[in-house]
C-alpha cells in the first residue's frame, strides 16, 4: 500500500488478537524499519464493550461491538479476523471485501468450508485474503507452499497440525495415561478446550490439510468427503506395545499425489522413533513435504499460541502493508481452484499394526495369519503377549505393505471368529 | 512483470544451472499455473564452448562464452548467477543491474563479501537481487526471515549450514571414522570438493551466516571479524567420549541477540543426544531460530544438490515473475545496513566440554580442577577413564555455563602443568 500508516480493525479481542497487538506494540520500532510503515489498531470489534481488558493496544484504538463500523470506515486497510466460528466471520470477510478492505484471518474451519466462495471475491475486487495462521500457528507453511516451493510439484505432505491432540498423544506416551486423564491435563494445561470435539476428532486438522491440499495441488478437496479419524478411541495399551515395537502414536495429516490423483485423510498412525516426526512432542506442529525438485523438506515450530499465532498474522499484515505488494492469495492464477481427482481412500496402501483379543487356544495364529494370507496381507512380525492359557491374550502384527481395502476385508472375517473377543485395533504405520 | 514470457539468461551450466533448467522443463505447466508466465531460458554463458553437454534446455536457448551477450540484450529479464566465485561474478551481477535486469544468485561467498555494494545499487535502481539458494539450499529460510518472521526480533539462529562438515562428522561419528577417511568418503559420494577448504574450515558456513544475520538482525557484520573454528582437527576420540556422555558434535553456525548486540560464530559443538538438531545427518542442513514472537522454528532439508538448489533459484525468479511484485531484497527498507553492534566473541557463555590428557599420578585432578574453580568454572561432570598407572590417560570434563574468556585462561594455566601431556581439546556445549 503506497502510504505510510497503515490502520487495522480487529474483529476478536482474545488470545490471538491480544497477542497481535502485543507485538505490534513491542515491535513497532523493528516493524518500522522492516516495512517503512506505521501499522495502526484503529478498531477492535468485540462482543461484550463492558468486559474489563487487561491490555489495550493503544489509547486511541476504538472498541465496538457494531460490525459496520468496521466496515463504514473509509480509513481501515486491513480487518483482521479472529473471532472464529462460521456465518458472522464470513459476513466480516465477504462484506469487508466488499468495502475494499484487505483481509487477514486465522479461521481454517471457514476456509476449509467457504474458501472457494471468499478467495473468488477477493480476486474479483483484486484484494488480499492472506491466512498465515490458519494452519500451523506460526509456522509459516503457508508461505513456503505459496511462494517458497511453487515451482514444486508436491509429491507428499504428512503433518502433525493439532497441538490438542499431539499434546494428549505426548502424555499417554510419556506417562502411561489413558485418553480422559491425558484429555484432563491438556484441558488443565489450557491446551485444550471445554469442548475439544473438533481437536480430539481429527477435524481440526482436516480443516488445516484441505488448506494445504489447496496451496499445493491447487485443488479443492471437499472436506465431506476427507477421511477422519481421531484419537479419542486411542488405548493407551496399543501405545504401549507400539513402544515395544519402536514406533510412537501419532496423530497424522496426509495427502500422497500419485499420477494426478490425491490420497488424503487424518489418521493416528505408528511412526518409527526415528522418524524426523517422532520426536515432535507436546503442543508442538511439524510438516514434512517432499516436492519434485527440492525433495524433504520439514518444518517445525508453536502450532498455536497468542503470540506464535499473532506472528502468522503480523507477517500477513507486512506483506499486505508493502508498496506495490503483489496480491497472491491462493498462490495460482486461477480464480477458481478446480476440485481434485481423488483416489478412492481404501486403495491407499500403507504398512500396518493390529491388535487382536484372542483366547489363547490352539490354532488361533494360523486361522488369522490364513485370512491375512487370502488377503494378500504379508506378515512383518508378529507377537503373541503371554497370558494364562485359554483365557484373552493380546496378539500383534506388523505387516508389510497392504491396501486398506485388504485389512478391512480381512478384519471383517477375523473379527467374526469365536475366539476374537474384542473389535481387532488397527493403525497404519508411516 | 507484466508480460507472459519471462527471459531468463544463466550465467554457470553446471550442477546447479543443469537442476534449475531440468525443473523448468519437467515443471512447465505448473509453473504457468502458478505464475500465468512462461521461463525461458533464452541465453546460458559457460566457460567452454566445446563441452559436450548431456542436457540442453531448450533447442532456442543460446549458448555463449561472452559476458556482453547477456548483458547487451534488452530482451532478458532476469540474470541468474551460477559461476561462483567472486570477480567475474561480481562484475556479472553489477553489470546485469547496471543495464537493468534483475538478478538471482547463489553466491553466499560473493554476498558476504560484496552484498553491501550490490544491495545498495539494485535498491538504487529498483531491480530484484534475489539469493534464496545461497543458504541452505532447498531450504526457504531466507524467505523466511525477510517475510514469514518479519515482524519478530530474531533472538538466536543455530544452525547447521555446511552439508560437506555435517557428512564428514556424521560418518565419523555413526562408523568411528577418523577425519581424514571420511573427508575421502565424502569426496567418492560427491559432498566434498577436490579442494574442500572452504567447507572444513567453516568458511562456507560462515559466508551463510553473515547473510543470516543482514535476513534477522538488518545488520552487516564483517566476515573478517567473524570467529571461524573448522572440523579439520576434530578427533574421533572425542566424538566417540561426547557419545558416552549423551551428546554428538556438530559444525555450528550461530547469532545470538542480547541488548541489540550480537554474539556470533561458526565453531564445532556438542549437543545433547535429544537436541532437535542432533539427528540432522549426513548432507542435510538445518536451522533453529528464536524469535520473540514466534519462539522457536526449525526448518530442514537438503542443503545442497541440483534439484533442491535449482527449486530455490526458481523461487526466487518466480517471485520476480509475479505481476507487480513488490522488490525486496534485503528485508529493510534502508539502502545501506549498519554496522553490526557485537559483542566481544570472548565474552559468550556457554557449557564447556575438555578432554586432557594427563599422566595418571596423584593430585591431577586436584590441581587442574582447582584451576577451574580460580576461573570460575564450575564442574558438572568429571570422568577419568581407566589407564595403566603413572601412563597418560583421558580426563573429561563438562562444565556448567562460563566465559569464554575464563575458559581461554584457564586451559592456558593447566595446559603449562608439567603432568598434561597435549593441549587440551575444548568443545562448548549447547
């Protein structure tokens, strides 16, 4: 923007919004000298005017809880949105476009499920709609697929992109808890919300991929048909003996490209401990990427946090703020991103770890491993755990790789035998 | 730019030059995708005429051993410098500015020496000098500092920046080679050059950080009064004793922040066996950064190589490919960076690892630690190993934080007892 103060409206006051202004506060002098502008907080929309704040970015920064104005106000460059949720932030975004103001959000779950809509406006009135923080906090993963590897094909991405869940993952490795226990410390750490639907059942993430899937491929990837599955079932047994077995649990986002065709889904899986992710523990997020020239890359750092976050947002804020800055929202020239070839997600293949309930009596391993046999499943290990005879040991494999339409077939089948007493667990090993 | 064809002329066709234009080949639509342009490579300056070459780009592109052929011709767009060195490079770049082209280079050594000059007159005639490739390779960490970190105050940068050091300590340290064998391992693989000076010595690393250092701090420190402490002289001995304390040796490229001063150098250290940089092997290279907004970042990936460096040289002209794209090379809006404010390299502290060697007879321990304590050193761990009596035996020690300075004066008061029978070897910690 060719002038020299840039002014902010912020739509949300809490933890990422306060964070934003901090640093915009405590990095003013360094801003200056990065950018050669002054970035102003004009406004703060928030919902209750009466709440008492503990930090106020400035004493000239208006507080309103009337979205218009915001966007009645003629000298407001950017709106930052940060008030979450679906139907009024995408009325701020799509009415703010409309009034000429530049966007900057951290709202993965309305990209993921509106983002068509929003960056089609944006490019029509030549506006940015910049989204650093919405996947990730800040790691700047947005960045490096827009711009950094553009010239890439991406051939894989596997991300740890919830903090929530890897947190809770981390505790049930590290101190033997089970999944409410451990679901209780985040909850206590703050690390997890009252509710924690959304970052306990993979769909948190599932937002953040379809982001990624966008800035990589340049395809839209419906999120109602992206498979998800979240932790909430995970035993602390099965990480336990995944331990054994040198493998940790985690909680992974995946899109695999394959001659055109994307194969995506959220996933707890088995990663080898020394994975690069294996070692990625508590509320920290993680990407490895491999692209066709600049072949792994990973990239670590906070996937969340007042300031961690408010950092993605500041570098979109800059990035706007430039002269002449060069408006590139979804990193292709299209207006419309075209909807992904997909590969049906039971013809992926992967290596894999089940645990079976079986009474331990004769000629149980040699009915299972038959049906795994018929099913093209190839053995890699396999561990009987000692238990009283005829009563329910716990039985392990690890195969090589097999498709997921195999395991499910044969699952189905061996489940059914008498001496199966509990659903066979399963995970996909990375 | 606006226009649909981008001009590209590059000066080197070897690793690099070969990678870059195998990927423009093999990328083509999806870089039209990205970009809405097309890169041609219109014209390649080499040395030698007559060298058969296994891989053309294109039939168009024309191939020439005169400098003024790119220079004179109005229709390049952009100049990329892949020769090296620093003369003919250097009057490469100043020229293709001079007639108004912009430039992407990989030149860390030419930057580090000349950056200050070259910046100054791109800025002045507002052309792009771009270099994402000339750090790390694949790795954007350049991009990075200059847009996705911006708005933080960069508070330390630890990384491992040469992937020739890192393969030369990785096969020492996992085969208990010693530092000649694997100096000749790394030239069979191709990760050493005939001459690899530059890369074992720190030279190369420090080339990179000082480039770091104008990306994070907006400063230029002089390469001249950089402390440099190469690999050439590591002992696998201690390589093989950090082991058995929990800790592997690294070559370290390292800036740290305290009261707008800087601390920096490239020098070898032991990390902790659970440091995220400890598992970065072989040619890879990695960077920790702290930022007072974001905490902690880490990026990793290949360092070198003609796909992973021709997918950053392509980054960079894609950026400048872009309609309207915003010129920034520096990350500031000042011409000219100052001076870096430093601090004396003495007065950093860190832990300390020693290793004596000493004649195994009475009061040794005594004497030298009490050395120590006069210096303020203080022990965190002593471990004499088991050796015939009154024969020279390895003393190793691991200090808690302290100077530099004292470690300096200290090792020179005990390396004059009449019992320590070679210098001291010292390693600092991190």
């Amino acid at each position: 923007m060719d002038k020299k103060t840039i002014n902010i409206a912020l739509a949300g006051f809490g933890t990422v919004g306060t964070g934003l202004a901090k640093i915009i506060r405590e990095n003013k002098s360094w801003i200056e000298r990065r950018t050669g502008k002054r970035l102003v907080i004009k406004k703060i929309l928030v919902r209750d005017l009466t709440k008492v704040r503990s930090f106020v970015p400035d004493p000239d920064a208006r507080f309103t809880s009337n979205m218009d104005d915001l966007l009645m106000d003629k000298g407001i460059d950017i709106v930052v949105e940060l008030m979450g949720g679906i139907e009024e932030a995408f009325t701020l975004i799509d009415s703010s476009l409309r009034s000429g103001k530049h966007v900057v959000t951290a709202n993965k779950a309305l990209l993921a499920e509106k983002g068509n809509e929003l960056f089609a406006l944006a490019s029509e009135k030549k506006l940015g709609l910049y989204y650093e923080a919405s996947v990730a906090g800040g790691i700047p993963i947005v960045q490096t697929l827009k711009d950094s590897l553009a010239g890439n094909k991406i051939k894989s991405i596997t991300g740890i992109l919830n903090g929530t869940a890897n947190f809770i993952l981390s505790e049930m490795t590290s101190k033997g808890l089970d999944f409410s226990t451990a679901l209780n410390a985040a909850q206590e750490n703050g690390y997890a919300e009252a509710d924690p639907t959304l970052d306990i059942e993979g769909i948190d993430a599932a937002h953040k991929l379809t982001i990624l899937i966008r800035l990589a491929h340049g395809a839209d990837y419906p999120l109602g048909i992206l498979p998800i599955q979240g932790i909430s079932r995970v035993n602390a047994k099965d990480i336990s003996l995944a331990g054994e077995f040198g493998y940790v649990l985690k909680l992974i986002a995946q899109v695999r490209e394959k001659s055109e065709h994307l194969q995506a889904g959220i996933f707890p899986a088995l990663l080898p401990c020394d994975h690069i992710l294996a070692k990625v523990d508590g509320p920290f997020n993680s990407i490895l990427l491999e692209g066709n020239a600049v072949g792994p890359i990973m990239l670590y750092g906070q996937g969340a946090g007042d300031l961690p976050t408010g950092s993605a947002v500041l570098s979109d804020i800059m990035s706007l703020a430039k002269d002449n800055s060069a408006i590139d929202n979804t990193g292709f020239k299209e207006n419309i991103l075209p909807k992904a070839q997909i590969v049906e997600p039971e013809l992926a293949v992967y290596r894999h770890y089940f645990r079976m309930s079986a009474l331990d009596k004769p000629g149980v391993l040699s009915a299972v491993s038959g049906v795994m046999g018929e099913h093209n499943i190839s053995i890699a290990q396999a561990v009987q755990k000692p238990g009283p005879e005829g009563k329910n040991v716990p039985i392990v494999f690890l195969t090589h790789r097999a498709q997921l339409k195999s395991v499910y077939s044969a699952l189905k089948v061996i489940d059914k035998f008498d001496f199966i007493t509990a659903p066979t667990v399963h995970y996909r090993i990375l």
